[in-house]
C-alpha cells in the first residue's frame, strides 16, 4: 500500500512544469508602435535563434513551446521582452547541465 502512495507522490511532483526565462531582449520606440505583437515575438525568437543557436536547437528537438512576457516598466523608452518555456522534470535537468550560467537570473 505504501508503494502505490509513493509511486503517486512521485508522480504529481515529476509532472510539475519548470518554467525558465530563456532568452530577454529590449525594444525600442520605433518597434514598440511600428509592428503588430505578432511580428515582435517572431523578432524576438528570430534575434533568439542568431544569438544562441544551441540553446535554441535544444528548445526544438524538444518540443519546448515559447511563450512571452513584456514589461512596460524596465526602461523610460524601451519594452523588455522575456522568453520563457515550461520544461517537465527531466528537461529542467538536462537544460540545466547543459545551459546553466552562474549568478544569471534564468528562473
């Protein structure tokens, strides 16, 4: 009886997703009215990819679906956009041997 309680435990706290900023940018003026929110994600993850393709690559040969965050707030003139993904247990792990950077906000 012990062992199915246990094996249920586990089971809630692996399916739990991880979500980690993976990549932040800032937009200037002229991005902020000129594109569509559409256009400034597909910039954002386009800039993403040329910055860091291996990390990037990493994100689709694992299915890891990006989502985005801005803040109005960061800067007087400009809009810091975040991307952040939700990654399951085991993909948190290996993101983390493979990406971690020391003293980097990344959570």
């Amino acid at each position: 009886m012990d062992m199915s309680a246990t094996n249920q435990l586990k089971h809630q706290w692996q399916s739990k997703p991880h979500r980690v900023r993976l990549f932040t940018t800032a937009q200037g003026l002229e991005e902020l009215f000129s594109d569509s929110k559409v256009e400034k994600f597909y910039k954002v993850v386009d800039e993403f990819k040329r910055k860091e393709p291996n990390r990037y690559s990493w994100l689709e040969n694992n299915d890891v679906k990006l989502d985005w965050l801005e803040d109005d707030h960061y800067l007087s003139y400009a809009r810091r956009i975040v991307i952040v993904g939700d990654l399951t247990e085991a993909q948190y792990i290996d993101y983390t041997l493979r990406f971690f950077k020391h003293q980097e906000e990344w959570k």
